[in-house]
C-alpha cells in the first residue's frame, strides 16, 4: 500500500509540473506571438504612413495643375496593402505621372 500511495504521489506531482509546464509555455508563446503582432502592425502602420505621405505630396504638386488629389477611397485601398505590397507602390510611385496611374497600379494587385 505504501508503493501504491507513492506511485499515485508521484503521478499527481508529475500531474501537477506538466499543467504547470505547459501553462508556462502557453504564456510564454502567447507574450512571444503578441511582441511579433505588435511588430508586424508597427511595421504595416509605418510603411502605410510613409507611402501616403508620398502619394500626398506627389499629387498634391499634380493637384496645382488640375489633376487632382488623393481621395479617402484610395487611401482606403492602400491601407488595405500588404507590407510587401506597401515595399513596391512606394517604388512604383517614383514612376507615377497621374492618379489613374496609381489606380491602373492598385488595380493590379
């Protein structure tokens, strides 16, 4: 009997570091996955800023000769952009001469 109560101590202690175990590690990869989140969305809200801004100031020089500005639904449409694709239309916009050949390039991913 002394066996027996010493194999279920042994069970229920093993029992017991195991949830404690693992609920360690559930913390740990659920802080880790936060940072990572955290980074990815500080990145995609940087690179949305910066390739708005330079949209902006792009057309907003097209807009004095009457070609008009940047509406809310284009921005929309480039904040829905992945950072890759964020990467390519702030290249992509260098070549840019009008609106329609932003929308052509929108239109294309």
């Amino acid at each position: 009997q002394g066996i027996q109560q010493g194999i279920q101590q042994g069970i229920q202690q093993g029992i017991q570091q195991g949830i404690q175990q693992g609920i360690q590690q559930g913390i740990q990869q659920g802080i880790q996955q936060g940072i990572q989140q955290g980074i990815q969305q500080g990145i995609q809200q940087e690179g949305q800023a910066l390739t708005l801004r330079l949209l902006h100031r792009k057309f907003r020089q097209a807009d004095a000769d009457g070609k008009g500005s940047l509406s809310a639904e284009l921005e929309n449409r480039i904040r829905s952009l992945s950072i890759e694709q964020l990467e390519n239309l702030s290249e992509a916009l260098l070549d840019f001469r009008s609106l329609r050949d932003l929308t052509d390039w929108l239109d294309h991913q």
